[in-house]
C-alpha cells in the first residue's frame, strides 16, 4: 500500500476509485451517499446513486463496482453510524480480491472511515497494510 497526498479524483480516468460507502437503501432503491466522498461522488457521477443501490440490493454491503472505474467500499452500515473497523477490514480483503479477478493495476481510495467517519488514520492503517498491496494507493487531502 502507498500513501499519497492530493484530490482524490484528480486520478479520474487513470486509475480505479474506490468510495467509501455504507449499506442504507432509501425507499427508492437508491444507495444513501450523504457524506464525504460518497456525497462528492454522487454529485459528479449522475444515477450513482441508484446504481449503488441496485448493489446493495443484489450484493448487501460489500465491494464491488458500481460504476465504470468506480468501486464502493463499505466502511459503515448507515449514514448514522461510525464506520467499523471490521467492516472495513473485510472491505479490503474484499477490494483485494476483486482486483486480483479483475487484474486492476491502480486503485485508488480514501483513507476509510477518516474523514468525516471521525475514526483516526493511525488506527485505521493497520488494518489495511497486510491486505492492500503497492496496486493500492491511499490518498489524503493536501
């Protein structure tokens, strides 16, 4: 895993997005994207929203691509809850995987559950060193 600084989605169009998500499907089917890059996200992607839900209907909460270049990674069950470090251990395991079947080369993601899920990147860290390899790029605002 590689620590970098700088826009998430400057890397739109060059490398795989991973958004931090949660599992919360609103009573139209679309995926609840309230927060953080997950808000940021459904603004610049339109009928995200929905595309997100169509997976969490189909697939529960868990990694998968929900766009072209753009993966969900759950961190938390809702909107109002913290993330959880299970779930977001799991996430990564998941993400992992998937890049493996998929053959991705660069994927990029947030630091999960640390921005406006308040958890700190010290603590969070250690979950994701044994699962996400040098495909994986951790990204943090400048």
């Amino acid at each position: 895993m590689k620590e970098i600084l700088g826009d998430l989605w400057s890397f739109r169009g060059k490398a795989v997005l991973a958004i931090t998500t949660g599992g919360k499907v609103d009573c139209q089917g679309r995926g609840m994207m309230l927060r953080g890059c997950a808000r940021q996200a459904r603004d610049l992607f339109p009928g995200l929203e929905e595309r997100l839900g169509a997976h969490l209907l189909q697939h529960g909460n868990h990694v998968g691509l929900i766009d072209e270049g753009v993966i969900a990674f759950p961190v938390e069950e809702d909107p109002w809850s913290w993330p959880e470090p299970a779930l977001i251990r799991r996430s990564a395991d998941e993400l992992s995987a998937l890049a493996d079947r998929i053959g991705w080369a660069k994927v990029i993601l947030p630091r999960p559950g640390c921005g406006t899920g308040g958890l700190l990147w010290h603590e969070v860290k250690p979950l994701l060193l044994p699962r996400l390899d040098d495909r994986f790029w951790v990204i943090a605002p400048e």
